[in-house]
C-alpha cells in the first residue's frame, strides 16, 4: 500500500481496473524476473537449466519473460509446446512430461527436436519408440521414477507416492530401461521425478534423491548417452500471513550435494515459485449481502476465474485496492449459480461497498490457466506490469468469442 492504494510495482491497482475492466488479472514483470535469479543463484554451483512449468500460467508475456532470461520450457500438452515455441523458447530447452501423450503430440514434439520426454509408463515408452522409428527420428527420453515420498502437501498435488498415477516405481524403473536400450530409436538420456506441488519443507526432496541415488549411479554406468537428472518443481510459495515459503537455499542446502556427487546435468521444473505471488486477481464488488450469521460479499470474478479455492479448499488474501476503515465477518463469493463459487469463506474480511476493488493476492499460478467459460462467461483481462508501464497481454473475452467455433448441423 502506497498512501492507502494498492500498487502494482509503480502503478495504482485502480487505475488498471478503471482501464482494462474487471475480473482483471494484473502481473508484476519484475517479480517474475527476481523469482528466477533467486532459485538460479542458490542453485549456481550445478548451473542447473530451469525450465518454467508453462501449465501454471500460459501468458505468452510470462513464458516469453523466462525465456529471455535463458529459462527453458516443461510442458504437458501440444498446446503448451506450440505456446512455449511462440513465445521464444528454443526446442532444445523443452522437456515434455505427462501422463497422457497422444500419438500427434508425441509427433509434433519430435519433429520440433525437443530435449527429451519425460516418459511416465512402459506402453508410452513403446508408443514415442514407435513415432521415432516411423519418422525416422532419435527420441531422447528420461523415464519418471515414482520414489514414494510423502511430499507433505495437499494429496490432489502430491505426485510422487505409490498410489499416484504418476511414473514407475524404483522396482519396475530398471527393467523399463532395459527395455528403452532395446529400441533403436531411443536414446536414453536421464531420469526424471517431481513428488508434488507446493511443498514448504526441502526435507521430501532429501528423501527421495537418497530413494534414487543408487539408481542414478547404476544407470550413468550401464548408459553413456544418460546425463541428465530432473528434480521437477513444487517448490512452495507463501499463501497465508503464517506461512513460510520454501526459500531457494534451504532447498539447495539439502539438494546440492547429492547433485555435486551425481555428475549429472540437473534439470528444475518451478512454475508456482517463479508467478504465484507475481499475480492478483482484481474484482469489484457488485452488493453486499446480510445473512444471518454473516455478510456475502458478491463480486464479479467467480470460481470460472480462480478455481483454487473450491477446488483445493485453498486460501488466498483478499485485501482492499483501497484502505477501508473496519472489517466484516463473511463470504466473498461469486456470481456463478454453484454453492461453491467462493473466494474465501468466513473470514474477517474489509468493510468494502458496492463498486469498491478487491484483489485477490498470490493468484499468478493456476488463476487464468485454470480458468473457464462456465455460466458462459468470458475470461479475464491479463496486463502486465514493469516498473510504471503496463501492456494488456490478454484481452478480455467478448460474448462472440464465446461461440467461436461453433457450427451448427445441416439438419437443424
């Protein structure tokens, strides 16, 4: 707060709202650029290459921002390689994971000359081995190891226990490399593992590189082209006043030495980390409701717009744009026709009125990437913010874009 607004770097936050609209999406460049330099510095001494997980905010302007600082790009899909090319990042720093890779994907992504696949099963293993042949082409692959590791966080992002979907376990991890080696098409490049998302504590990660370590050593031996080690991401952000986030040394105090031993090239997937605290969600409020046992703030971004809170039962800060004198007990709910269209639920919040701003706080990670035209409404405004200048990096969805695409059959 500057003089009781809210700033965005060196702009008002209600001067972007009064000129872009609401739901309004509102990005901090330089943010996203210190978040960057800060894990690349604790993680100097193995120079680790950071590919920025594009599922977690899919802005051209975000991706581009990282590629220009020398990022690279973790993918999941065909539409994130196309976006993460588009905007700057060169094939060679793209890894593609996921669990799900069609045969078109697997395709696209050959023929661009990615880095390497994440491969997360021994049928895909078979299926990319297949796609390299007929195209006559090399795949590079690191096969995801599952090493059963609580990584202590919400279990709908814990990624790396035995009863996630995610990987293979270190008994059936070997044999599927054995099985890659005998595909000519196949060039056996890493292992690759990521145990969860929002993660507070480094200690998970410290177990699960000792759960592979003998692993690694017995594959760099047994393989020559293998050379890379990729930790993924998750490394968690601060959401409530009494949290505290995963500060980049104390993760690399616990995961740099097995590194420095390991000889292996490291490869990090952040995508949390870098945007979530980059990004807000602005939104006005429409009317202030009494219930019984306490006020309805009704504003007009809804669970379509930031999902995180049903979804995840998660906490965002919700602060006044503008300083308010008081506080209510309540909802700030939205206007979708679901009871769990919530932004917070009973919680001391500003005594705001209709036409006052609201922000929603740490919402640059999985806020617009997530969001959707449910109750036909259209998605935010994005702007980015540097220094005093802001550019509109996204424009808002008009009532035509909703039906874009749609064709109606001959026989209506």
């Amino acid at each position: 707060m500057v003089r009781g607004r809210l700033m965005a770097e060196g702009v008002p936050v209600e001067a972007l709202a009064r000129r872009y609209g609401t739901p309004l999406y509102v990005y901090s460049q330089s943010h996203l650029a210190s978040r960057f330099a800060a894990l690349a510095e604790a993680m100097a001494p193995v120079d680790p290459l950071i590919c920025y997980s594009v599922k977690v905010n899919t802005n051209a302007a975000v991706i581009g921002t990282f590629a220009g600082l020398g990022a690279g790009a973790d993918v999941v899909s065909g539409g994130e390689l196309y976006r993460a090319r588009r905007a700057g990042v060169p094939p060679s720093r793209i890894v593609f994971a996921g669990v799900g890779k069609t045969r078109e994907e697997i395709e696209y992504a050959l023929r661009a000359n990615i880095l390497f696949f994440t491969v997360e099963s021994e049928p895909e293993l078979d299926r990319i081995a297949e796609c390299a042949r007929r195209l006559g082409r090399k795949a590079r692959i690191a096969l995801r190891a599952n090493p059963d590791v609580d990584p202590e966080t919400h279990h709908y992002i814990s990624t790396g226990k035995a009863e996630n979907k995610f990987g293979l376990d270190l008994r059936r991890i070997e044999r599927a490399y054995r099985r890659a080696a005998a595909h000519p098409s196949l060039e056996i490049a890493g292992l690759h593992m990521h145990i969860g998302s929002q993660i507070l504590n480094p200690a998970p990660y410290g177990r699960a590189l000792e759960r592979v370590a003998g692993l690694c050593r017995r594959l760099r031996a047994r393989y020559p082209t293998f050379r890379y080690l990729d930790l993924g991401g998750g490394l968690g952000i601060q959401y409530r006043p009494d949290q505290h986030p995963l500060d980049p040394a104390r993760f690399a105090k616990i995961v740099l030495p097995f590194m420095q031993a390991s000889g292996l090239r490291i490869v990090l997937e952040p995508g949390r980390f870098l945007v979530g605290n980059a990004g807000i969600l602005v939104t006005r409020v429409q009317y202030v409701k009494s219930g019984p046992s306490k006020k309805f703030i009704i504003v007009d971004a809804g669970m379509n717009d930031l999902i995180r809170p049903p979804l995840y039962q998660a906490h965002h800060e919700i602060v006044s744009v503008r300083a308010t004198r008081g506080a209510v007990f309540g909802d700030v709910v939205g206007p979708i026709c679901e009871s769990a269209d919530f932004l917070a639920q009973d919680r001391r919040l500003p005594a705001v009125r209709e036409g006052d701003l609201l922000a929603v706080m740490s919402a640059g990670a999985y806020g617009f990437a997530m969001a959707s035209n449910y109750n036909s409404r259209g998605r935010p405004a994005e702007v980015l913010v540097q220094g005093r200048r802001h550019a509109l990096v996204r424009r808002r969805e008009r009532r035509e874009d909703l039906v874009r695409g749609e064709v109606a059959p001959r026989w209506s």
